[in-house]
C-alpha cells in the first residue's frame, strides 16, 4: 500500500472544498439581497417555496406549490400576522404542473410573520409555509 502524505491530502481537501464553494455559489447569488426562502415538503408528496422580499415598504411574498401534476385546483390562503391578507384557488399548469401566487402585503414595525397555506380539496393534501421578515 502507498503511503500518502499529509501535505497531499490537505491538498486535496481544500480543492474539493473550492470547488464544492464554486458550484454552490450561483445558487445562493439567485436570491436578492433581503430575501427570505423556506422550502418545505406538503402533507403527501408536492412540495412548497415560500419567498419573502421588500418592495417598496412593502413585503412581496411568492408561494408556489408543485405537485408534478396539472389541472388539480388548490384552495390558498395568505395570512400576515394571523390575518389574511388574500385568498383564492389556482389550479396547477403545464410544464412543472405547478402554480405560483404573488402579492404585496403591508410591512409594519417589527417582525412580520407570513403564512402560506394551500389544500388540495380532491386529495386533502396540506402545504404550509412559514417564514418571518423583519425590514
């Protein structure tokens, strides 16, 4: 068996962890500065995201569920510290067989804790979304 040196491996250490640095830098550059994401798997087998950003004092916020299947309707509901701010159904598209809603809600003093919940009333599946946002 060859014996490797210690320089070697430190070596060779560091190189992976660059590397691994440079692949995962794009992804993290994607998100603004000021944004907040959480990520979150729903009660069967859809996932959700769940992006808050400022805008103009306001707070922007993005859920999107994908469930990997199209035309299924979801009931959504938005709440800003306990009260909701806006709700209504999307159904999901073609390609990802997903949707999106977007709206801006107020941002007060503080910290503003976002709610994100949308069920699927054919199957009964459940995604929730939580996230806080302090400007």
């Amino acid at each position: 068996m060859k014996k490797v040196s210690m320089g070697r491996v430190t070596a060779l250490f560091t190189g992976v962890m660059v590397a691994a640095t440079l692949v995962a830098a794009p992804i993290t550059a994607s998100a603004k500065d000021g944004d907040i994401i959480r990520r979150g798997d729903c009660t069967v087998r859809s996932d959700w995201k769940l992006k808050l950003s400022p805008e103009d004092g306001r707070i922007e916020v993005e859920f999107e569920v994908d469930q990997n299947r199209n035309g299924q309707r979801w009931n959504v509901q938005l709440k800003r510290n306990g009260n909701v701010f806006w709700r209504g159904s999307r159904t999901t598209k073609s390609p990802s067989g997903s949707f999106e809603v977007r709206r801006l809600t107020r941002n007060g003093p503080g910290v503003e804790k976002i709610v994100a919940r949308a069920k699927n009333p054919r199957t009964g599946e459940v995604c929730r979304g939580v996230a806080r946002f302090s400007a």
